[in-house]
C-alpha cells in the first residue's frame, strides 16, 4: 500500500516513491541520521527497517528562511475550528529540502505540502497552540516561525469534510510523460462545502477546483520528476479536510528520431505519403508514350 520513511534525527519524514521498486530523497543533518523506513500493505501490516546514516556537510552553514503568510503573518491568531490551515514561504541557496511543522500544545506534527510555498492542516487543542513551522535545507541547517493559535470551538458545526482524490490516481502514484495532468475527486461534508483548494509542491503552483461534491482542475502544469500534488475541501464554518497527496512521476519523453515526425503522423498521413510523387511520374510517363 506504501513505503514511508522518517529521520529521526531531524523529525523529516515522507514517503518513497513506488512500492516493490522503491526511492526516496531523504534530508541528512551532520552526524548520525537514524532513518526508519515502514512498508504498509493494505490490511494495514508493517515492517519496518532501520538504517544508520553518517553525513558531514561540505560547508553549507547558511540557514533557510522561511515566514508563516497564513491565515495571517502576525504572531498569534483566534479561530474556532481545527484544523487550521497555515501557509506561507521558505527559501535557500541551495533548496528547500521540507517543511515540518509541530503543535508543542499536541505534540503532533507532519510534514508540510511543498516547500517554498508551503500548506500545513495542523490540529489543534482547545486554548492555546505554539504552532512551530520549520524549513531545513539539503545540508541540514534549518529556519523556524512560530504562531500563537487561540482555539475556541464554535457552537456550529465542527465536523471536518472528507476529501478524496480519484484523477489521475486513486493509488498514490502515477507516471506520465505529459507535461500536465488533470486532477479530480470527490468531497462531502454534513453541511456545505464551500472550496477545493490544491497545490503542486513541486512547482508552487496552487488555485482552486471547479465544483465541490465532484471536483476537478484541468491541468496542473507538472516539473520535471516527481510531483506531490495535494487537495483539501473547507466547509462553510472553515472546517478543513485532511491533506490527500498523489504523487505524478513527469519523465520527460525523448526527441524523435532524425528524419521522423514527432508522433509517427500528422494531418492523416499514413507513412506512404512518400511514394506519392514516384506515381505521379509513372502516370506521367505512360501517358507520353500512349501519344
């Protein structure tokens, strides 16, 4: 069912892309990284392997930035349904690897979608949350911001919507060899739903779905190698869906051969196109002789 990977070192963790035949790109920090790798099946069973990993950074001592935007980007905020969705930037010289966010009131955390542009559904306690987002680079160094999240449930509604995504993939991930792919599920909610949001995390990108109970976008434009693209649905008291991420593998198809056309035909032609002017001399010639 999945192949999911944490470094307990940093508190980075993700999942692999593919399941028999696996990868993942795992962030290190100086010293020993200790990163666990957990295979699931669908019953739910897991194994999980442990592999020590000791890194010595080349000189990168620069720490990333990054900025909480979302819902505001003062120091505290109020709401009255949980989750609640942060968003903002991050950036580095040399790449943000991830975004990993964690409730000090909770003690829950995930890893955010994208990076430098970044979403967290982050849940919360009644009262106050210390909600810490921090940025870490490829050699480790890492950026937090910090929010004050006062949280007051209304007397309303306080159930959360369901999301779920079915274009392209049902499955988690997908490979193509077009530069974009349509996207597409369904949502529900025991009141109303107001808005699909989604986003690339591989390229930023991000907008709003067309339609609500089913839902889609047209084309997401993709980046070359492995796109997570992630949706959620918001309810008309602000509730949040869950985070639902695919993973679109974009290979970059190679040219055509040299004197080909690139897809084999256009405009009808069949490949025979090329005898066309050898007949019409044949028929030129036996008509002469015939005069």
């Amino acid at each position: 069912s999945s192949v999911t990977w944490t470094n307990q070192t940093t508190g980075v963790s993700g999942t692999a892309t593919g399941l028999i035949n696996w990868s993942a790109l795992i962030s290190l920090t100086d010293g020993t990284n200790v990163v666990v790798i957990t295979a699931t099946d669908t019953p739910g069973n897991t194994a999980t392997h442990t592999v020590s990993i000791s890194f010595a950074s080349p000189g990168d001592s620069t720490s990333p930035a990054i900025q909480i935007q979302s819902p505001t980007d003062q120091p505290n905020t109020s709401t009255s349904v949980s989750p609640i969705l942060l968003g903002g930037i991050a950036s580095d010289l040399n790449g943000v690897s991830a975004v990993i966010w964690l409730n000090t009131s909770t003690q829950g955390r995930g890893t955010a979608v994208g990076t430098t542009n970044w979403i967290a559904s982050v849940p919360l306690r009644e009262g106050s949350n210390v909600i810490q987002v921090t940025a870490v680079d490829p050699r480790g160094n890492i950026a937090t911001d910090l929010i004050l999240v006062s949280f007051l449930p209304g007397p309303g509604d306080s159930i959360n919507p369901f999301l779920s995504i079915t274009t392209p993939t049902a499955t988690g991930s997908v490979d193509t060899a077009q530069g974009t792919t349509p996207v597409g599920g369904l949502a529900v909610d025991d009141m109303q739903l107001t808005s699909i949001i989604w986003i690339n995390g591989a390229t930023g990108e991000s907008g709003t779905a067309k339609g609500l109970a089913v839902w889609s976008v047209a084309s997401v434009r993709l980046a070359k190698g492995i796109n997570p693209i992630s949706a959620l649905a918001l309810d008309s008291a602000g509730n949040a869906s869950a985070v639902v991420t695919i993973f679109v593998n974009y290979t970059v198809p190679p040219p055509p051969p040299d004197g080909t056309l690139a897809g084999h035909s256009t405009c009808g032609l069949t490949g025979l196109e090329g005898l066309l002017p050898l007949a019409a001399l044949w028929l030129w010639r036996r008509r002469r002789r015939r005069i």
